[in-house]
C-alpha cells in the first residue's frame, strides 16, 4: 500500500510538472497553425496579382459573433481594373478603390467557386481588429490601400496582431511589465512583401518565423 501510494505521488507531482507544460506547448503550436494560414493566404491572393492573374486583389478579415474570424481573398481582372479607373470618380481615394462590396470584385473568396481566392475560418486565435477590415494589392504598389482597423483616414496600417489568448485584446509590445504569451504579428508592404514574426517575451524582440 505504501509503495501504491508512493507511485501515485510520483506520477501526481509529474502530472502537476508537465501538464501544463503540454497545455502551452500545444496552445503555441495551434496558435502558430493559424497565424501560417492566414499569412499563407496574404501570400496566395499576392501572388495572383503578381504574375498578372489579376490586376488588383483583396484581402478580407471578417469579426463574428462567438469570436471566429472569416478571411476572405477577392480578385479584379485587368479588364475590369482599367474600366475602374477610367470611370470611377475618385478611384485615387482608398475607401472608394478598396470597398468591402461584392459587386466590385470579379471572383470572390465566399463563393468558393475559383482556387486563386479562398476564405477561411479561425476560432482559436484573437486579432487586433474589431471590425471588418481589408488590405487592396497591385503589382507595383501603385494602388496599395485599405480599410476598417487597417486604415487610418487615407493612411494605411501595414499590420496586425494574432494572439492566442481569447480571453483579452491582443496586447502590444509596449506595456511595460506585461507578460506576453502566444503573440505574432503579420504585416505586409505595399508591394506585397508578407511577413510573420513571434515576439520572444525573453528576449523582447520579434523573431522572424
């Protein structure tokens, strides 16, 4: 009996050691997972217009009720760009040129119908945005813009917070003293250069993922 209660100790003093260990390691891996696929998606719908697919593309992060997130990619054909241009009053102005309007778009990413623009749903992770927001690519960055929590007036934000705790807003770098756990950042150039960095609460500073 001594030895039976012996054993149980040791495997209850283990338990209390690594459980917790294994629940952080698998919150990091789940919430890296998501952060790879939303950026795998900024990289995909880049691509397209990149090689000449299209001629302006859009990427979409829709807030939901219950916490999820719905990303969206759309695509405008060339044809339809240059259409745009010429007609449309104001295209120079970012909320006229990247609007969160079906209409606007050749191929959408809710419609499923086409492999070049997709949508995606995540539920594990928490974003720094609250409402629906979008970055608009061109080729050669010279119709680059946004909108929602990605744009300030006609200024945009290249970035955004991916964090694995649901329980709070994303926190930031900056608060001095705050622990920081399972936090990334995706940010983007104008001309489409997509990167993903994991900020180390050890060393404070951002690592390249």
């Amino acid at each position: 009996l001594i030895e039976l209660l012996v054993v149980i100790a040791i495997i209850a003093v283990i338990s209390a050691v690594a459980v917790p260990q294994f629940a952080s390691w698998n919150k990091e891996r789940s919430t890296k997972n998501s952060a790879e696929k939303i950026k795998d998606l900024v990289i995909s719908i880049n691509s397209q217009v990149q090689r000449g697919l299209y001629g302006f593309v859009q990427f979409t992060i829709i807030p939901k009720k219950g916490g999820s997130y719905v990303f969206e990619t759309n695509g405008m054909l060339m044809s339809n760009l240059a259409t745009n241009i010429s007609e449309t009053d104001d295209w120079y102005k970012m909320s006229v040129r990247c609007k969160n309007d079906a209409t606007f778009w050749n191929h959408l990413g809710a419609s499923k119908d086409r492999p070049e623009v997709r949508s995606l749903e995540i539920d594990n992770v928490k974003l720094s945005i609250d409402q629906t927001s979008g970055v608009c690519f061109s080729k050669d960055g010279s119709w680059f813009s946004s909108f929602g929590d990605l744009a300030d007036g006609e200024k945009n934000i290249e970035g955004f917070y991916i964090c694995g705790d649901m329980k709070k807003d994303c926190p930031t770098p900056d608060v001095e003293g705050e622990k920081i756990k399972f936090l990334y950042e995706l940010s983007w150039s104008r001309f489409g250069n997509i990167t993903l960095e994991k900020w180390d609460d050890n060393r404070k500073t951002w690592v390249a993922q």
